[in-house]
C-alpha cells in the first residue's frame, strides 16, 4: 500500500531532522581518572588511611563514571578513549571490589603482595600500550600516560619487594599523575566553551599517515 499525502509529508521531516550531536565525554572520563588517583595516591603517601572514602571514589567515579565515558566514545567512534577509559574503568572497580572482598572476606585467599604486584604490572603493560598509541594525540595526554606507567611499576615493585619508602614515592607521583589528567580535562573543556587555546595540550610528538 502507497502511504498517504500525510504519512509521506510526516516521514519527509522525520527524514530531514538532523543526526543528534553528542557532546565531549573525555573532559568527565579525564576528572574520574585524575580525581580518583589523586585520592588514592594521598593514601599511598601516607596524608590519610585507605578506607571507604577512596573505595567509594573508586567504584563510582573512577568505574562507573568511566566506563559511561567508554561507552559514549564508541558512539563518537573514538577506539583510543574506548580502550582507556573502558580499561581504566574496570582497573578502578577491580581494585576496590579486591580490597572490599578481602576486607569482608568474600576471597577464600588474601591477596599477597606478589600477586598485587604482577596485577600491578599487567596494567603497568596496557598502559604502555596506550603511551605507544598516544604519540599523535595532544602531549599533555602522552604526559599523563607516561605518568602513569611510571607509577604502576613503582607499585608493582613496592608491592614485590613490601618497599615502604617506594609506595610513599609512588603516592606523590601518583598525586603528580592525577593531577596531570585534571589539568588535561580542564583544558579540553575550557578550550571547547571559549573556542580557543585558554590551556595549551601541546602538540602530538607524532603525525598519522595521510596527515
């Protein structure tokens, strides 16, 4: 059956209505990383005990809020932010619900410190990874990759060797690291809202083929 002069007249707007724009989810997905080291790394260096407050920060803005960003950044077809923020997001959620489940005695098995320490390095490898990938995007974000590289193999050594002195060195830097990927949010927002370089990101160390 043909459709009718209205039904045609109201698909011809459906079908000229314009594809929905998504707004920039890495400024948010930057701040849960950023924030969430930054109050974690505080505990490594001794300002504070490890307790709830950085395990709920853990859970919901380092996971959560992350893996939301993940998953807008494959609607914007942005493999890069996929990979990070969905690989950080659940580096966070993992790391709270071990230490949540040791802490209520959910694991059988108290997590030693060599096992913390190659957890450590695995992600100490995709961080890596990312670093690699990272050469042709702003440098301020291959600062903050290489940041972090550097504090996951503090860790994991600390962690291998129960080094004291390594995990509050580790802290600071972990402090250093976050804050690096606060200033990177800050300066992708401000620079979006004002239309101009308020913040510099630097440029990429690297150039894609073709560009």
């Amino acid at each position: 059956m043909e459709p009718s002069g209205e039904s045609q007249v109201v698909e011809a707007r459906v079908t000229a209505l314009p594809s929905p724009e998504y707004g920039n989810p890495i400024p948010l997905g930057l701040l849960g990383y950023g924030m969430s080291t930054v109050l974690l790394s505080l505990a490594n260096a001794g300002v504070y005990e490890l307790g709830s407050m950085v395990l709920a920060m853990a859970v919901f803005f380092g996971g959560i809020a992350q893996t939301i960003v993940a998953i807008l950044s494959f609607r914007r077809k942005d493999s890069f932010a996929v990979t990070a923020f969905g690989g950080y997001s659940f580096l966070w959620l993992t790391f709270a619900f071990l230490l949540i489940g040791q802490q209520n005695g959910w694991w059988p098995t108290a997590n030693s410190g060599t096992a913390m320490g190659w957890y450590l390095f695995i992600w100490a490898i995709f961080t890596f990874g990312l670093f690699i990938c990272s050469f042709v995007a702003p440098r301020v974000l291959t600062l903050v990759l290489t940041l972090t590289w550097i504090l996951l193999l503090l860790l994991a050594v600390a962690n291998w060797t129960g080094n004291a002195t390594l995990t509050t060195i580790g802290g600071w830097e972990g402090v250093a690291t976050g804050a690096s990927a606060i200033y990177l949010a800050f300066a992708f927002l401000l620079n979006e809202m004002y239309g101009r370089t308020v913040l510099p990101v630097g440029n990429p160390l690297a150039r894609p083929a073709g560009a």
